[in-house]
C-alpha cells in the first residue's frame, strides 16, 4: 500500500529525486527513484526498449559495441508536456550535405538536415529522422567531460524551428520522415 510520496530536488543531480514511502506488514519502507529531467536543447541517448516498441518503423537504433550511439538532440513538445522529440545527430556530414544539395535542386525548403558544431565538429541534425518519446526511454544525458554537451543558442533554434515545421507538416499528412511521427506519439500517449 502505498502511502505518501514525496519529491526531493535538492540531492539530486540532474533531475528529480522520487521518494516513495510504503506500508507494509506494519512496516515502513522508503524507495527512492530517480527522475530525469529532460532540458530542451540538450542531447541525451536513448534505452534499447523503445526501439522494441517501434521495431517496424525502421527507426536508427542504438549501436553495439558498447558505444552510445547515435546521441539525440532533445526538446519538448508544444502540446503535450509527455512528449519529448529527439533528432539524432550523425558524424557522417558529407553524406548529408550531399543528399541536401540534392534536394535543394529540386525544392526550395529542405527541412532534412540541419548542419551545426557540436564539441568543435561539424555535425548533420537528423530532422528526417525525427521521433517522439517520453522520459521513461530515456536512459542518460550525454555529458563530456562531465559537462553538459552545449551547442550555440541559435543553433538550438535552426534545429526546433525545422522540427516544428516537420511536425506540422506530419499533421497534414506529409511525413518527411521516413515514418508516421504523429502515430508514434499518439502511442506513447495511450500507454
């Protein structure tokens, strides 16, 4: 039975710490948990889990090797406070770069890509492979150094203003991506 819960931010790093009191048998027992507090414009990876939810969307799924990759650029959704976008970042900015050139051929506004430093480095923002999820996916901030990984202000905002252009264009029917983002969050939002 549970009996009261109580939230502790003080002692916790990077989010919320969770403390739930239980009864039981006439005893007490405390069980704390850590909530992570997703900060928009920060990049974070995500549990293996979630791509089993959504294993036929042929989402970019964590490496193996015991890397952490692909990290994902995070914000919050403007209508449901559940709901966090990730855009997954890629070193592979030739590639991309390549493909947006193409694309630009052909159409004025190439919401795709976007290209930015992170850590010093050139980097693509995976736009086309955008997703929603919520916090309980997610499995750590990425930090170098023991630092949050930061990109320039108007960074950040390139990269939410193309999300929220692919966004809206998913709810009219157009999927950039190469999946149903709407669907997905619709999912997320009924379990």
């Amino acid at each position: 039975m549970l009996l009261a819960t109580l939230l502790a931010t003080n002692k916790c790093v990077g989010g919320q710490m969770l403390m739930k009191i239980y009864l039981f048998g006439g005893r007490f027992f405390i069980r704390n948990e850590v909530k992570m507090q997703v900060e928009n414009g920060k990049f974070y990876f995500i549990k293996d889990e979630f791509f089993d939810i959504f294993k036929g969307y042929k989402l970019m799924e964590n490496k193996e090797n015991g890397n952490k990759r692909p990290c994902y650029f995070c914000f919050n959704d403007t209508e449901n406070e559940e709901i966090i976008w990730f855009v997954p970042i890629s070193s592979k900015v030739e590639k991309y770069k390549s493909i947006y050139e193409n694309k630009k051929k052909v159409r004025k506004k190439v919401y795709n890509f976007v290209f930015g430093k992170v850590l010093g480095k050139e980097k693509a923002f995976l736009i086309q492979n955008i997703f929603p999820t919520t916090e309980e996916y997610i499995e750590s901030k990425y930090q170098n150094k023991m630092q949050d990984v930061e990109i320039t202000e108007t960074l950040k905002q390139e990269i939410i203003e193309t999300s929220m252009n692919v966004i809206k264009l998913a709810k009219k029917g157009i999927n950039i991506p190469f999946y149903d983002i709407i669907e997905m969050k619709n999912i997320l939002l009924k379990n």
